[in-house]
C-alpha cells in the first residue's frame, strides 16, 4: 500500500535523491504537500505589453537570438543572454552560469517563468524557469487537456516541470490520503475531501479547481494547528494547580497602599483577570501583551505578590542577563524594605528578592540557591539559569516568562513540568511581551493561552518624536544629530546611540537580519569603530560607554548601572538594551543603520526614551534611497507611535516564516498555504472546529498524528536548540 508515509525512492526511483537534497521531502506526503506557488491560466497567458516590474509570469515566446558573455572581470564566469518574442515585441531573459541554455535552439517555443526585473532602464527575466514545448505543440497542450498550468517552486538543479512529473507519478499509485478534517466539518463548510482536494491542486481542469483546493487545504493547515492548541488547553484545565488567592493584610496590599500613582484601567481591568486565574484550582495559562511603558511589570508584580501571599514562591524568566539584573534592581526598588524578607530593617511583612544568571560567582549563585530551595526567596528572577536541574524551588506558585518570543514552548514548560512531576501541582503561568501581536498571530502561535492586553500608557508618559535621518541626501542632518546629543547631555540629560552590530562585518548574536534584500550589501557601521569615532570626533568631551551581549556579565552590570545612576552621557550599544531597560533621564535615541531593524523592533527601541518628565527624541539613520521598502518602513515608524497599528504593518512586510519565529518551526513547516496575517477568519473558524471536535471526544486518528507530527517537530527543534 501506498500512503503519505511511503518512501520517495518507491515511487519516483531515482528523482527521491534530488528531491531530497533540493527540499527535503523523503516521503509521498512531503512531495505532495510540495503545493504549485501559482498557475498558468493557459487561456490567457501574458504577453510582453503587459507586464511590470516585479510581476511573477509566465509566458510562451519565441528563441531570437541566443549569446553566451563573459565577465569582464571574472572569464571564467559567463551569462546567457537569450531574446524572447511574443511575437509583436522583444525582451532578454539572462542565465547566470548555465551551459544547458547556451545550447537553447533559436525558433524553437519556450514556456519561461519568472519575476520581471529592470536592468539599464529595460524589462528582462533574471535566471527564470524555461521548459521547451515539444515540435507542433501548442500552450494549451501542457495543460492534459485543462486550461491551468501548476507552476511549483523549484531549486538545487529541479524545475518545476521535474517536481511536476514526480508529484503526478505520487498521485497516481497513492492509495491513501490522510484526512483530519471530521466529515460533518467538511459539510458544514463546503470543503472538499481530502483525495479530491489533492487532485485538483496538483491537476487542476480548471481555475475554481485549484482554488476549491487550496481553500480546503488551507483550512486544514489552520485546523491541525488550532487543534494543537485546544489538546494544550484541555491538558492545562486537566492539572492541578493550589489556589492562590492571596490575603488581605498581605505584601500586595502593602504595597498597594505605597504605590505613587493610580494603576490605569487597562492594568486593574487585567489585574483583576489575573487574580481571578490565580485563584482557580487549575493552573492560569496567560498570554500579557501590552504597549511599549504601558506598566506589564507593575501587573505581573502584582500577581507574584499575590501568590507570596498564599505561601507560594514566584519565578520570573528573563531572556537576556541584562534584562534579568534590571528587573531585579528596578523591583527590589519598587518594594523597597517589603523586599527584604528575614533581614533587618525590613517590613514585618516583607519577602526576599533573589536574581539568579548563568555568570554569577559560586558564592552568591549558592547563596541564591538555598535562598529558592528552602523557600526565604519569594521572588526569584534570573534567565536560561532558572531551567537548570539544579534549581530547586521549595513550592513554585507563578511563572512569569517576560519576552516570550525569545523561549520556547518546550522552555516556557520546563518548570511548570518539573514542579508538577515533584507532587502533582502545576504553577500559574504568565507570559509578557512588549510586542504588540495582531490577533491572527497570537491565535496561531499563542493559541494555547489566554491574551491580557495593555493599550493605553500611565499618566505621564512623555511622547517621543522619531524623525528619519537620509545621510544619502541629507549629510549635514547627522552632524546635527550629533549637536542635539550635546544639547541634551548640556541639559543634564542622556543618550543612546544602537547599531545593529559589534565589531566584525559578520553577523552576530546582536545583529538583526535585514528585512529585505536592498540592504544585504550597504555597508554598517559596528559598535566598535563607532564608539572609538565618537570618542575622538562629534562626541568629544562626552562620557561615553559601551553595552553588547559579548560582553562579560559583570561588565554589562558595571556599565548599565553607571549609565543608570547618570555617570555616563552616551550609552553605545545592540539591540540588547531592546527590552526592558528603563533610565528615565535618558532623552535621546539615534538608531544607526535604522533599516537594519524590523519595524516593530523599531517601536521597541525607541522606547527605551521619554520614560521620565521630559519628552523623548528618536532619529532612524539610514543609507537607503527615498522610495525603497526600507524607507517607507522608517517612514512608518516615524509617522506612528501605536504599537498595534505597527505591528500589524510589521506582519505584513515580513514573510511567514519570520512572522512566526524560529521558535516556531513546527508549526512554521506545516503551513504552505495558510497565511497568518492575512486569514483571520479561516483561522478563527478552524479554532472553533478544533474546539468541538476534541470536546467531542470523536477524534479522527489523522488528526491525532497531526497533533503528533507538529508537537513532535516543535519538540524537535527545542532540543536541537539545546
């Protein structure tokens, strides 16, 4: 029998070698999932008058002319120039490297395939996909007597009429297709069952075919997911979790009573969302996305305190040692002697804050220790460190994960996990990030938590004006960016100047990708050569420091506490300064190579200023030309300071796979069609059918492989990360 889980090599021989290597595919189900990235409607195929830059098509012209050229400075490298016509007008299509088409017929009729590009101010086709149409063959012919040609995405030596004959020798032995979708579902939305919905994706007669096909199929990639998510939130409301109401003459009224200002409604509406979930008896599960300053902190404080109260202990994860050591300082400040549980001079009712990272000294790391296992350290903040086997927590009540993107789902479980297996009792959980997420994302990457969300800001904050430096048209506007640094350190105020790398031109754990591929060869400028310039030319005089996350532990401490305490003027540094680091007399922000950045990294690093009583400056330098994709992202953040409205503008401009992170690459593999930005309401569709169906208890033994494959993969990947 042939399924899904068969071989390639038993059914397409010797092509399983190349379709391995090109994609990865080892079985019938990964060739078959290998869906056509557009189709050809042989009825009305484009022609040269039609077309524009950027444009995917695919044409049949006729062979011109056929050169083989040389470069100047590299002979032993050439391109195939070859002249196209549609029989009215000409264009080139131009092949780097290629021997095979330096053999192409003149007159004979290709079928080309590509995306138009413009080289000295004329339309062409960079190294398309060509196939020739056999003597006395029309168009129409390749489509097997329908008028839709599936156009595959190719590579490693394969075209997409080779990927095209393996698939159709797959479909034509296959005796079974997998089908997870319950048949009352399929009813109720009109999708087509599985066999047919591959038939007609892969051999399509006509255009409503393929997309009969792809809706159905679609679909199924958001239902397999959300049912990963519904199976995760079953199991949670299945565990047992110790209620942990806290008490009315507790730490948390205590500090309450002392807070300076009056928490917004947003932070008492999720507050109390909070308190509610901490006094189940099964274990909270909550996602807490908030704006940038908009005080998730003081929330999830709150809530630690809440459960110290009961008798429990709080864990709170940190993905950076410089974002645990702040969170530490700025908490143990914020409770000040309700922080200093068993010492003198503290509150009779008071806990004991401890920080624990990878780098601290084996004194104090044992100190720390001793200090969770034996239950005086009701809060505990620290990173990766925490998920040791080592640490031992005397009665783990609440996990506090703040930016989630950086862990895991396996990461994010590992205490949860550990504490359940020691006797049965599941902590609380409470995830942050100060990334705003659209809610298609959250629902398909956060879909087995609940989501808080902060929008509006505490009173008093300060607005911060971005404004766009172009030193390609504007080079006296980075002087005088450099002028406002000392005007604003003249004011007794301070700055941050955030390149996107070290030192090195090569790619580092600082370094962000570029967000398309205009910006791969501009040259950026490194943290080193940066500071050592500043130094000795427009920041003069200035006392500047240096921040990144090759630095030593006790180094980064040293620095961000001298620039926290105002002994320092100018902080140069990575994006490891990105989240939670918080200097209220920090003024100013120049994010060099700006284009570098994601947009909603953009929106996260300015705010990093205009925390304090005075407003915040951020000006985005950048090389890139006026009117390119990397401006007009700069322009974007420029133009808004809604985190929301930026984030959703980010998904958009990102591809699919970013979108959903590394982390993510279970559920980022199983998604060939489905799109997480743009299909709300299949999505929210799926989750309501994955919802009921394993309520139902009627689950389809596909499905339940599916929920297997893609935590099996997730899990995977975990560990290869580890």
């Amino acid at each position: 029998m042939i399924d899904f889980d068969t071989r390639l090599s038993k059914v397409v021989g010797d092509s399983a070698k190349k379709l391995e290597k090109a994609f990865g595919h080892r079985t019938v189900g990964d060739l078959l999932r290998h869906f056509p990235r557009r189709y050809i409607d042989l009825e009305h195929a484009d022609s040269f008058d039609d077309l524009e830059p950027g444009q995917i098509v695919a044409f049949v012209a006729t062979v011109l002319d056929v050169k083989k050229l040389s470069f100047r400075n590299n002979p032993r490298k050439f391109r195939v120039v070859v002249t196209l016509s549609d029989g009215s007008s000409t264009m080139e299509a131009v092949f780097f490297n290629q021997f095979a088409i330096a053999k192409t017929p003149v007159g004979s009729q290709q079928l080309l395939s590509g995306e138009v590009s413009v080289y000295q101010g004329r339309l062409q086709l960079a190294s398309p996909q060509m196939r020739e149409l056999p003597p006395g063959k029309t168009l129409a012919d390749l489509g097997r007597g329908g008028t839709a040609l599936p156009i595959y995405p190719a590579g490693s030596g394969l075209t997409s009429w080779d990927v095209e004959r393996s698939v159709h020798l797959a479909l034509d032995v296959v005796d079974t297709f997998p089908e997870p979708i319950p048949a009352q579902v399929r009813s109720e939305r009109g999708l087509l069952d599985a066999p047919t919905a591959y038939e007609y994706i892969h051999r399509p007669r006509k255009r409503t075919d393929w997309v009969f096909a792809q809706t159905r199929l679609r679909f199924e990639e958001a239902f397999e997911v959300q049912a990963v998510f519904a199976r995760r939130r079953l199991d949670t409301q299945q565990r047992r979790a110790l209620p942990r109401p806290g008490r009315g003459d507790g730490i948390r009224v205590a500090f309450e009573e002392r807070l300076p200002f009056t928490l917004t409604e947003g932070q008492a509406k999720v507050a109390a969302e909070i308190d509610q979930d901490l006094s189940a008896a099964h274990p909270m599960h909550r996602l807490l996305q908030g704006e940038v300053g908009s005080g998730k902190t003081i929330v999830a404080l709150l809530a630690m305190l809440q459960v110290v109260d009961s008798g429990g202990q709080a864990a709170l994860l940190a993905p950076t040692e410089v974002l645990a050591t702040q969170h530490h300082r700025s908490i143990e400040r914020m409770l000040g002697d309700l922080a200093k549980g068993g010492m003198l001079g503290g509150a009779d009712e008071a806990t004991r804050v401890r920080l624990l990272t990878g780098s601290m000294g084996a004194k104090a790391r044992q100190q720390a220790l001793l200090d969770i296992v034996s239950g005086e350290a009701g809060i505990v903040i620290g990173t990766h460190a925490l998920l040791e086997e080592t640490v031992q927590f005397a009665d783990l009540g609440l996990v506090v994960i703040d930016e989630q993107h950086r862990f895991g789902v396996e990461q994010r479980s590992v205490l949860s996990d550990r504490a359940a297996a020691a006797d049965g009792v599941s902590p609380h959980v409470l995830v942050m990030t100060a990334t705003p997420i659209p809610r298609t994302i959250a629902m398909t990457v956060f879909g087995d938590l609940e989501v808080s969300t902060l929008r509006e800001l505490p009173a008093g904050r300060q607005p911060i004006q971005t404004n766009v430096v172009p030193v390609a048209e504007q080079p006296a506007w980075l002087e005088r960016a450099w002028q406002r640094v000392h005007e604003e350190v003249g004011r007794g105020r301070q700055a941050y100047v955030v390149v996107s790398r070290i030192g090195e031109a090569v790619a580092d754990e600082d370094t962000p990708p570029p967000d398309d591929g205009e910006d791969e060869k501009r040259p950026t400028v490194g943290l080193v050569e940066l500071a050592e310039a500043l130094e000795q030319g427009p920041l003069a005089g200035l006392r500047l420091g240096r921040l990144h996350g090759r630095m030593p532990a006790d180094e980064k401490d040293v620095v961000m506490s001298a620039f926290a305490a105002g002994d320092l003027d100018v902080l140069v540094a990575t994006t490891v300064v990105e989240v939670g680091v918080d200097v209220p007399n920090a003024t100013m922000m120049i994010v060099m190579d700006a284009d570098r950045f994601g947009v909603s990294q953009l929106h996260q690093l300015r705010g990093r200023v205009g925390r304090g009583s005075e407003p915040g400056l951020c000006l985005l330098v950048t090389g890139s030309p006026a009117g390119t994709p990397a401006r007009e992202r700069l322009s974007a953040v420029a133009a808004s300071t809604d985190g929301f409205e930026l984030s959703r503008l980010d998904a958009e401009l990102r591809r699919e796979g970013d979108v959903l992170g590394a982390r993510q690459s279970g559920v980022r593999s199983s998604l060939k069609l489905l799109s997480v930005v743009r299909d709300e309401q299949v999505i929210v569709s799926a989750r309501d059918a994955a919802v009921a169906t394993l309520a139902s208890g009627d689950v389809p033994p596909d499905l339940e492989a599916s929920i297997r494959r893609l935590e099996e993969s997730e899990r995977a990947d975990y560990l290869e990360r580890a």
